[in-house]
C-alpha cells in the first residue's frame, strides 16, 4: 500500500522532482538554487534530439563541465513532448562560476551546434529549494516517476499563504507524517510567472495509490477540524490555479554517473 504522501492532502486542497546532486554548506544544508531548462524538440526531431543529446552530456564531461545535470520526461500532463534538465545545488555564486566554464570551454557553443538544430525553443529558470520545510533525503531519491503539483501566485499575495505552507509542513514533520517512506520538497520558481511547487518521487505507478489516512484527516485529528480547515483556506488564498505533471527520469539523457 502507498505510503502517505504530503502530496495528496495538497492535491486534495487544490483539485484541478528528483535525484538532486546536492553540494552541501557547512551546515551540511544543501545550497538552495537549482538551474532548470524545459525543452520542447522540433516535431518529428524526437529521436535525433534523443541521440544528440545523449551524446552532448558524455561530450561535456569530457569538456571538462563539473555541473551534472539530470533529465526528466513528462509523462503526465499538457506538455508530454517536453524534457526537462536540472541542476541541483548551488548559491548564486556558483552560477557565475559555471558560465565562465562554459564559456571558456566552448560547452554552450557544442550543445547549440550538435543539439540545437533538433529543439524547437527553450525555457530556463531558476528554482529555490525550501530544505527547511521540506523532508528529502540527504542523497536523494531514485524515483523514477516525480509528481510535481504547481500553483500560479496570485498577484499582489501577501505573507499568509507562504505561512500556512509553512505550518502545514512543520506539523507534517514534527507530528509524525513524514517518514523514511514519505517524502516531499517545495520549489519556488524564479523567472516568468511566480510559481509555488511541490514535487514527491514513486517507484511506479502503484506507488501513487492514495493513503488510507489523508492529510487533512490526519490535521484534523491534532488541530481540530475547524482550525484545520482554516490553514487550508489560508494556504490556498495564495494562488490562482493549480497543475499536476508526472516525470519520469531519464539517465540516458542525463549526465552518466561517476565510476567509483
């Protein structure tokens, strides 16, 4: 049976990611940036893209890029032609050191020739990790299906909902809903349209079967139904609608990992 996911009292508010190379602080709190590229291909270009990008992340190892990168498909959604790269973690510093790599190894340069011709256009973000209210393994998760439920910031919001997310989740973790099994880590976009997030890895399919015990029911039962009701209200004020996309990750597009 599927462990409980924080992910389900979330998508039960609102009806309509992933294996993180972590760089940890002295702390041992990861840096909180990730760098995310959504690409579409070219239609009827899939496979070429495919076999030019496998090829490119090896190639960049060889260039010399100390970034790794891993790759997702959409599997679930609107936009089932899209893949998405992410790298994860570092501080904004880090981000004016990887371009100047690439610039003075020419890697920007080798993607645009050899992967470029095959893409149709590109996104790119960047993503704030909330560790502190989050329950993520230190080394991560294999997944490899992601659920990630977005939600549109509604203009001109103020504090109350990012309060509530943040009640909501201390209670899940201090409370007994987090465990080894359930896992949850909440994004915020940086780029385009605000974006809230919340991503939880699955084995499989069967791996999404809802729990017996919602959140809601298990806030209930340690707030009251009225005051748990209330943090719900508060949480949703926040935005304007809500998406739900599964992705699956990708090694063969993805930076290989490091031989022992």
């Amino acid at each position: 049976m599927k462990k409980p996911l924080l992910i389900t009292f979330i998508a039960a508010l609102l009806m309509p990611l992933g294996l993180l190379a972590q760089e940890e602080g002295e702390d041992d709190t990861p840096a909180p940036l990730s760098s995310v590229w959504f690409i579409i291909p070219k239609k009827g270009m899939e496979a070429e893209f495919a076999t030019a990008a496998a090829a490119e992340v090896k190639a960049r190892v060889e260039m010399g890029e100390t970034r790794e990168w891993q790759a997702y498909r959409a599997i679930v959604g609107h936009y089932l032609d899209a893949i998405q790269y992410r790298a994860c973690c570092f501080n904004w510093a880090d981000q004016d050191t990887h371009v100047a790599q690439e610039n003075e190894k020419g890697i920007s340069d080798s993607w645009n020739e050899n992967v470029g011709p095959f893409v149709d256009h590109y996104h790119h973000y960047f993503e704030r990790n909330d560790w502190e209210n989050s329950h993520w393994p230190d080394e991560g998760t294999s997944g490899p299906l992601y659920g990630v439920t977005s939600w549109d910031v509604k203009q001109g919001a103020g504090p109350a909902s990012r309060q509530a997310r943040e009640k909501l989740s201390q209670i899940g973790i201090t409370e007994g809903w987090a465990s080894d099994d359930n896992n949850w880590l909440w994004l915020s976009r940086i780029g385009g349209k605000p974006m809230t997030m919340i991503v939880s890895s699955f084995e499989n399919y069967a791996d999404m079967e809802p729990p017996e015990l919602s959140f809601f029911e298990f806030l209930t039962e340690k707030l009251g139904e009225e005051e748990a009701g209330a943090l719900f209200s508060q949480f949703g004020s926040g935005f304007t609608s809500s998406d739900y996309t599964v992705w699956e990750y990708d090694a063969s597009l993805s930076t290989p990992e490091k031989e022992e």
